[in-house]
C-alpha cells in the first residue's frame, strides 16, 4: 500500500459485498482501496460458504425478483469477462403443500417479470425427481435458469480481477471512526492509517460490534449450520443435471445437489442462536445432525443413514424485515454502512455494489426499505 495516498473510497470488508462494491466503484474510475481484516470471503465471513443458491422466486416482492434477475447476468458477465465460469445452472425447486401462498406468489411475480418458470404437479414431480419422496407434497415450481454460485471463489474472483484494475488490497481490522461529521481517514488496530474521501463498511455480522450503539440491536448475527452427506457410491441421481438446488418452506429446510464430489448439503431455512462471527467455535451440534439426517432419510430415501462428510457453521446478519441496509451513517455524512444480509444477499451482490456506487457517486434518495431507519430494534426476524 503506498504510504499517504488518499483515495476516492475506501472499502471495509471483502465479502460479496464490498467486493461488488469496490468493483463497480472502479468500474466507475474511482481509485480504491478494499481491506478486510481476515481476508477476502475468508471462512469467518458470511460469503466464504462453498456454494449459495440464486433464486428468482421472493413471493410477491417484486423489488428483490428483479435484483435477482439483474444479479444473475451480472454474474454471468463477470465470468464471462474473467474466463472462470463459477455459475452451476442446476435449476431451483420449490416444494409446496396445497395451497402454499408464498410459493403460489413467486410464480405470480415470475411470470410477471417474465421470468421462465414450470409449475409441476405431484405426478410430474414424482416423474422427474423420483429421488424426492412427496409426502405432504402436492406441486412444486420449477426455476430451470436459477442455479448455484461458488461462492467463496467467486468473491475471491471479484476481487482478484478488481485488483488486476488498479484497486488496493490492505488485510487490516478497520476501526469505527470517532467523532462526528466528515471523516478523512481509519486507522487500522496495526495503526495503519487509510485516508480517502468516502468510507463503506461492508462488515457483515461485524457491523453491530464495530457500530454497537448504531447497530447492536439492529443487525443480528445468528449460527447458521450446513451439512453434507454422502451419496451412495456410484449413483449420480444426487448430481447435476437430474438433481436441482431445492427448497421446501413447510419443512424449513433446502439443500443443494453433490457439486465438485462433496456430498449434498441440506441446512435449515430458520435461525440459529446468537453468534459472535470472531469467538464462535465453527462446529456443528451433534444432535443437530441426527435431526437432519433422519430428516433427510425420508425426504431423499437414497440417503438414510448417510453419512455426515463435512460440516459448517456460518452465520446470518438478520434485520428485523431482512432488507438490506444500505444508507449513511448519521454522525458522519461521508460513512456508508452497507450489510444485512440477513440469509439472502450473497445472489444480489453485482447489483447491490450497484446500487451503493450510485448513491455514493450521484446521491438520490436511498429506497426506504434500505434505510437505517426501517431497521427496527426488534430481534424477530421473519424468513421471506
Ligand atoms: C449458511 C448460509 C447460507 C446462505 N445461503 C445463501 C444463498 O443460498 N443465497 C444467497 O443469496 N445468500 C445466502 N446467504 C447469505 C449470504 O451469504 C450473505 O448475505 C452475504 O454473504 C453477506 O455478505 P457480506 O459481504 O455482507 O458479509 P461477509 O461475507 O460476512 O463479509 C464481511 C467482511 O467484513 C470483514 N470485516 C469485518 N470486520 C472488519 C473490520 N473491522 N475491518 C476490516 N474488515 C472487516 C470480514 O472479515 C468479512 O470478510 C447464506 C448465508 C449463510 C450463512
């Protein structure tokens, strides 16, 4: 890092987040310096899972539909224009009981953003995924162009090609500024110090302990836990193309096919405990476990008794409505703080990094569900 430069934007914390935004800053011609204190989409960070889904179906929230549409060919471009292709189109299934609202409103908004979508009846799904047992089942609705990312190699795909275009890398934990008013530089805990026009801070379930009083009762992390489970040797139904990323909301769970041989994953669609994303141990419950793999042994009959090939513990950055937060900081007029992901962000990254330059670089009004000052101090959050 070259000593006293001032930079245009200084972005903290390289997770999918900040890495899209410091990319489409520069995009932009903003000189940039991005800093992470444990390094890009590391396995602490939200976005350093193996795999998240993208998925077009948000029930009647228009608003995100389209983000996920955008997101998809942005990504799509990107890998494109870097010649690494980290986008499975392994297509995305929902699974529904009758008459099941939300899903029944995700094709509603589908069509209508003219997104292609099948809706299939219980004899059509038993046909095409007979791996899938359908009890309490009675139709599903079928994303063919949604698939799954790589997540942790894509972020870091991001940022190597951001870097590749003359933005700065610093591995430093960023301090909260203090005082009030226009901050002109942070100072790391090494006592480097990053001097730039506009700060953002992308610090996923970090926010609310760099900004406790602003956000500790605002943004809650929460334990989050993801199983893979061996398929039986020698049987691809489990793979792409004959299996797809899927969801069931009655059962408050999704999963994901065998992708690169490392078993399938299954994790829960409800949240965890609380967790600090620095001190948690990063191992799952046992009994957590034995509840999903009887679960999945009459859901996927092929798998009873599967074994448990590896695990992971992340963690969730809820807001009370799980919208994003995206706005300033109120004490300081040039401090962005952007995070919230709350399950659901990783897929809206290119358009979020979007989002945040504009509103940096030309202002304009933040979309109301965006702001601090939808972010409520209530700790129930509700899956969407
Ligand atoms: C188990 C699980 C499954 C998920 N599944 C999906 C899915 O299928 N589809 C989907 O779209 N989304 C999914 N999500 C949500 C998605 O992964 C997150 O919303 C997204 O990754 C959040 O990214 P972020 O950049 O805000 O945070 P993070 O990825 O956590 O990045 C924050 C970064 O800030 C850095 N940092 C923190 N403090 C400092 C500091 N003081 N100084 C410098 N750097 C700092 C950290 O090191 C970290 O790298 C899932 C999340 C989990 C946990």
């Amino acid at each position: 890092m070259e000593t006293g430069k001032i930079y245009d934007v200084a972005v903290i914390g390289t997770g999918v987040f900040g890495a899209w935004t410091a990319r489409q800053l520069r995009l932009k011609g903003q000189r940039v310096i991005v800093v992470d204190a444990y390094g890009p989409s590391n396995s602490l960070s939200s976005s350093g899972g193996e795999t998240r889904v993208i998925r077009m179906g948000y029930g009647q929230d228009e608003m995100y539909t389209l983000w996920s549409v955008r997101a998809l060919s942005l990504w799509k471009e990107f890998f494109l224009q870097s010649g690494e292709d980290l986008f499975l189109p392994t297509g995305v299934l929902w699974l529904a009981e009758e008459g099941n609202a939300y899903v029944t409103a995700c094709q509603e908004t589908l069509q209508k953003a003219q997104v292609k979508t099948e809706k299939l009846s219980r004899q059509e799904l038993a046909k095409r995924f007979p791996q899938i047992a359908l009890d309490g089942v009675s139709w599903g609705l079928y994303e063919p162009e949604s698939g799954v990312v790589m997540a942790r190699r894509a972020v870091q795909l991001v940022v190597r090609e951001t870097l590749k275009q003359g933005v700065d890398y610093l591995q430093g934990a960023v301090q909260a500024p203090a005082g009030q008013g226009q901050v002109t530089s942070v100072v790391t805990r090494n006592g480097e110090t990053i001097r730039a026009g506009f700060f953002v801070f992308a610090c996923g379930a970090w926010l609310p302990k760099i900004f406790p009083a602003l956000l500790g009762d605002r943004i809650l992390p929460t334990r989050q836990e993801v199983f893979f489970f061996r398929p039986p040797a020698g049987d691809v139904q489990f793979r792409v193309p004959a299996f797809p990323a899927w969801n069931c909301r009655a059962d408050q769970i999704y999963g994901l096919p065998d992708i690169e041989n490392r078993g399938v994953k299954f994790a829960l669609m409800r949240h965890g405990p609380a967790i600090d994303p620095d001190t948690a141990e990063r191992t799952v419950k046992v009994e957590s476990a034995i509840a999903i793999r009887e679960y999945i042994g009459c859901r996927l009959p092929a798998l009873k008794g599967a074994p448990l090939l590896e695990s992971r513990v992340c963690q969730y950055e809820n807001t009370s409505s799980r919208d994003f937060l995206i706005d300033r900081h109120p004490a300081f007029s040039n401090v962005w703080l952007v995070g919230g992901g709350s399950g659901h962000g990783f897929k809206h990254g290119p358009v979020l990094g979007e989002y945040v330059a504009e509103r940096i670089l030309a202002g304009g009004e933040i979309e109301p569900r965006f702001s601090l000052a939808t972010k409520t101090h209530d700790k129930e959050c509700t899956f969407s």
